[in-house]
C-alpha cells in the first residue's frame, strides 16, 4: 500500500499547508523529535500506515502549519445549486431494491464531557428511559426485519468508550447479534512549546486523544471491518454522530446514491443562529467542494464564518459514502490525509493550568474534497437532532420530539418550520445529572415554544406549558418549585 498522503487533492494540499514559515533550525529539531514519537506509537501498538499519517501531520506542525482555510480562498455556495431531500421521492423505490446493501456506522467516540460525564456518551438515557444506543440498536432491528441481512449497524468506538459500550450489548436483551464493532486510533499529544510527546504521568490516558472522525476511513480499512462489509455485499454505509438521533438509513438518499453513482455525500442543512459555529461548507477557488471548520478559520474572518446569510449551509456530519469507492482510494493514494485541524488543549481536559498542548484532529467531512463527484445534498432539520450540550438533552427529552416503535425520532409539530433554540443557565443546569434533577417530575411541553431561556433554580414538572419566546429568571436566590397546570408565555421574572 502507497506511503500514507502520498497522493492528496491539490485543493487539500494548498490548504493544508498554509503556514507561517517556519526555521530551518525548528523543522530540524522537529527531525530529532520524530523517533520519540513513532517508538511511543509503536509500543503501543498503533499500525505503521497510522504512525506514517501522524508523521506527516507533526511536520506540518513543526513547520508551524495552522490549517485555516481563508475566506479570500473560497466562496459560498449556494442552496439553488445543491438538490434537496423533499424533491428525491422518486427514488425511493430505488432505495428499497438496495436497502440490503446499506449499512449504518456509528461514532461512538464520545464521552459527553461537555455535559460532565466521564462515560460514553450513548449510554446516556435520552428519551422514555432509552439511550442513545437503545434507541439506534431499535433501529437498525427495525432495518433488518424489514429487509433482512445481517444487522445492518456498525460501531466506531473510541479507546474510551470501547469497553464500556462492548459490556452493554453482551447485556441487552432480544439483540439478534451484536453489531460489528473497531476502534479508532489514537495520536500523541503535542507539547506547545518544545513539541515533545508530552509526558502525563499522574493519567498517561492523558497523553493521547482521539484524532477526531476523520480517522473513520483509515480505521475502517485497517481494522479489516470495510473487508468484512464489502464481503457481506454491502455497497452505501451513512456514517453518522451516535448522538443524532435523526440521522438514519433513508430510502431515498440511498436510492439516490446508487442510481446517480455518488461515491462520496454530505447531508448538508440551513444554518440558524444556534448553528452559527458549525462548520460550513464552500467552495475552494479550484471549483470543488469543501468543509471549514471554526478551528479552521483565522481570527480576521470568524465575522465571516459566523455569517449564517452568506454560508448558509452547514455540515450536519452525515455521510454517505460508496464502501468500494473507498477500498478503491485507499488502495491507489493511501489514507486519506485530511486537512489539519489543530486544537489546542490542556494536556489534563478536567484542567486548564495543566500543560498546553496541540492535538492533531481532522474531520471526516473534509474528505469531500477527495472524491471526484462527490456531493451535498441539503436535508430536512430532522435528520439533524445532536445533543452536544444539556440544551439539546432537554429539547430531545420532551415533547418536542416523538419517538415511535421503530425507534425514528420525529418533530412532534409538523408545522414547526424553525429549529427550537434552548438557553439554559450553565450553573444550574450545565451537567447532565443536574438536568435529570431539576426535570425529575416531567419537562415541560415545548411544542408550541419557539425559544426558551431558563435562568435561576428552579423545578419543573410535565404539567408545564411553555408557549412562543419564553424566557424564566428565578431571581430568588432559593430553589422555586414550580406548581402544576402552568402556562408560561414571554418573560417571566421571579423575584
């Protein structure tokens, strides 16, 4: 197989590589480092390929690569020009004929620090007592007996997760079999400041991360599991977030992929005040697609990438992608290596005096740039559903989605034409064990909220109504239990 990156996009390539020049004596030192860094690799385990990518990316680094990706060298594009899911019924029936040969793989990564876990973030109960994987195993059961085959699911898990995840499934009842289940790697973190692998001892966990999704293709292939698919007959995997509920194996997208031989397409939707930070997608001076991400954008155009009018459109991080056009990549040009996202950390996540630190990620999105033909398509909001913080817990906890047998997940409005923007006060409801307490008695009902702000601590119950722009200030300084059969509209000011 060819050295990793020994063929990129020379879209990718000129991205990637924007830098502010680096010393000769810096690009030497980093030389030296180097060895400190594949002998690390290599002790613990990692396959050769994976310390050829990391390689490539610390020299980058070393060379003080940022990987923006400038506003002068893009421009947006524009919703006429993409297709849209509502316009793709006719090939639904298409879709069917192939369903036996999709398959839907999972980022199960994650460990919901954000909302304060320390444990994988599916395992979390979302909705009606379900996790995230109860509900995605329902449906991919729900997939198998309508079209039979092996269960269509596959899990990326992470070195965090892959434990945890592996126990709850031996214990599930009625699963027909477990899913196909790999891991993804795992690069060195960076010191800042001298570049050496930095040391952790009191966690050496610590002194690695995660290399972000973009490591799906290269962790697919090397684990053997993309072998595994293609032998199985499986053509059309959607890869998707394990947290987005709405993101699942629909029949016309897929009916669309194969009659149109779309090797390589992003879910693509409006972004709305709330989405602000996600990444977008553009158009490179070269005329093909690609994805910036907010760690990708300088300082002088964060204005502009924060501009939800002029990049409409955003990454809802659902990927469709052609397994064997994939296989076929890799076999000719080697892992993709994907443009550099370069986030800087403390070395210890739970503590920001700690060592600063650089760690190597990349997003799988970008490889949109890698595929000739590749595609957008924009969707339908609720195909994107993420719970990234306890905002998004509590929207998909109530009733503003419902959830049905097969474990599809459903705006309960049909009339709802906006996405639902919930602010709630970080100190009384910024972890998830919070949530379930101020919540233990019900959430309210939000299908007729179009906003809702929440300040102050405060109980509420499922008796609640909260209709239109809402916003609630407990002013107190003591905990307010809310009585039943309340209807609360506009802004409410508790003193």
């Amino acid at each position: 197989m060819p050295r990793s990156g020994s063929h990129n996009n020379p879209a990718t390539n000129s991205l990637q590589n924007q830098s502010v020049s680096g010393s000769p004596e810096r690009y030497s030192s980093a030389q030296q480092l180097l060895p400190l860094y594949e002998e690390k690799m290599r002790n613990e385990g990692l396959p050769a390929p994976v310390i050829d990518l990391f390689a490539t990316y610390f020299s980058d680094i070393a060379n003080k690569a940022t990987g923006y990706i400038h506003e002068s060298t893009i421009s947006p594009v524009s919703k006429q020009h993409i297709d849209h899911i509502n316009d793709l019924a006719r090939y639904t029936q298409t879709g069917k004929e192939h369903a036996k040969e999709a398959v839907a793989i999972k980022l199960n990564g994650g460990l919901g620090t954000t909302m304060g876990m320390q444990f994988a973030k599916s395992l979390l109960p979302v909705k009606d007592n379900l996790s995230f994987l109860d509900i995605t195993i329902q449906q991919a059961i729900s997939m198998q007996e309508e079209y039979g085959g092996s269960l269509p699911l596959v899990l990326m898990n992470s070195y965090n997760t892959h434990k945890d995840t592996l126990n709850e499934l031996r214990h599930m009842s009625g699963l027909p079999q477990l899913p196909l289940c790999f891991v993804q790697h795992k690069f060195p973190k960076i010191e800042q400041h001298t570049l050496e692998p930095v040391s952790y001892p009191d966690n050496p966990d610590y002194e690695w991360n995660p290399p972000g999704h973009g490591d799906i293709f290269a962790a697919l292939y090397l684990s053997g599991v993309l072998e595994t698919l293609l032998r199985q007959g499986r053509k059309y995997a959607l890869i998707s977030n394990i947290d987005n509920l709405g993101a699942t194996l629909d029949m016309r997208i897929l009916g669309y992929m194969a009659e149109k031989q779309v090797p390589f397409l992003m879910e693509v939707t409006e972004r709305t005040e709330s989405d602000c930070k996600g990444g977008h997608i553009a158009r490179h001076e070269d005329g093909s697609l690609i994805l910036r991400e907010i760690g990708q954008c300088p300082e002088c155009d964060i204005d502009t990438f924060n501009d939800i009018q002029k990049h409409c459109l955003f990454n809802t991080n659902n990927i469709w992608i052609n397994l064997a056009a994939l296989k076929e990549h890799i076999q000719q040009k080697g892992l993709p290596k994907l443009p550099l996202i370069r986030n800087p950390k403390p070395v210890n996540p739970h503590d920001n005096s700690s060592t600063p630190v650089y760690q190597i990620e990349s997003a799988m999105g970008a490889a949109v740039s890698h595929f000739a033909d590749a595609q957008a398509l924009i969707t339908n909001r609720d195909r994107f559903i993420p719970v990234k913080q306890t905002n998004d817990l509590l929207k998909v906890m109530s009733d503003y989605y419902l959830l049905d047998t097969t474990g599809m997940l459903k705006m309960n409005n049909a009339n709802i034409t906006q996405n639902l923007q919930v602010q709630l006060d970080p100190q009384y409801y910024g972890s998830f064990d919070s949530i379930y307490e101020k919540f233990k008695e019900g959430v309210p009902s939000l299908t007729a909220c179009s906003k809702l702000g929440i300040s102050g601590d405060i109980i509420f119950n499922s008796s609640i109504s909260l209709v239109g722009d809402v916003s609630i200030n407990n002013q107190t300084g003591n905990i307010l239990l809310l009585p039943d059969n309340l209807t609360f509209k506009g802004a409410v000011e508790i003193k």
